[in-house]
C-alpha cells in the first residue's frame, strides 16, 4: 500500500513538471496580455489542459486553477475597464 501512496505522488510530482514546462513554452502571464480576445484564448487553451489532465490521469495540478484563476480575474478587470470607458458620463 504505502509503495502505491509513493509512486502516486512521484507520478503527481511529474504530471506537474510536464504542466509547468507546457505553461512556461506555450503560454504568456496574464498581467502581459494586451486584450480580451487574447486572455480568452488563454483561458480556453487552459481549460482544456485541465480536462486532459482529469480525463486521462484523474489529476490536475493546483497551479493549472491558480493560472486559471489569474486569467479569469484580468479578464474580468479588462471587462469592468472597457464598461467604465464605453458607459461613464464624464
């Protein structure tokens, strides 16, 4: 039992290089992204990282929901930006 428990984690160790070596060679950080469009390609890039990941190892790494996270949240602050410029009376 505690030999599985280890190859578990070692397994888990290794999805979680393969995921952070893809993010560092395909992705760029949220913060330098210029629009909408490109955050949202991200996030749709990412989500499907996240169903491969579940579907074909019952695993996703925490980093991939942090990522996820980061871009939802600067999508969402571009989204407010864009509404106070086209919507505000000053």
């Amino acid at each position: 039992m505690q030999n599985y428990t280890i190859m578990n984690q070692l397994e888990h160790k290794r999805i979680e290089r393969t995921f952070k070596l893809f993010v560092d060679r395909h992705f760029v950080s949220p913060k330098k992204c210029k629009n909408i469009q490109e955050i949202q390609f991200y996030i749709k890039e990412l989500t499907e990282q996240i169903s491969h990941f579940n579907n074909n190892f019952n695993y996703v790494p925490n980093d991939a929901y942090t990522l996820l996270a980061e871009y939802n949240f600067i999508q969402n602050q571009q989204i407010y930006d864009n509404f106070k410029a086209n919507y505000s009376y000053s």
